[in-house]
C-alpha cells in the first residue's frame, strides 16, 4: 500500500480484532479491494466494508 494514511487507518482497524472486530484477514481482504476498486471516500469504504461482512455471514 502506498497511501501513509490508509494504512494507518488499516492498522488501527486490525487492532479491534481481539475486541470482536473483523479479524485481520477481514480487513487485509477489504483494503485490498479498496485499492482495486479505487475506493476514495470514506462512505464509499464504508459501503464496502458492510458488504464483506454481509458476505461473511453470521459471527458466533
């Protein structure tokens, strides 16, 4: 990644995982397609962000 700030914001995202956040995969896979996507706003990453868990199904 090449934007300093994303991946700042990423690294604090990843931090959540053991407080029952998206694991670290979760988020490694969603930044990625943020990239590809060209995702620049943060409704947009948001949207996004939403979609993948929708996808991931129900956490026990």
């Amino acid at each position: 990644m090449k934007d300093p700030l994303f991946e700042a914001h990423l690294d604090r995202t990843m931090g959540y995982a053991t407080y029952g956040g998206a694991d670290v995969a979760e988020c490694r896979t969603t930044a990625a397609r943020a990239q590809e996507c060209g995702v620049g706003s943060r409704h947009e990453l948001t949207a996004l962000a939403r979609s993948a868990e929708m996808s991931a199904g129900p956490r026990y």
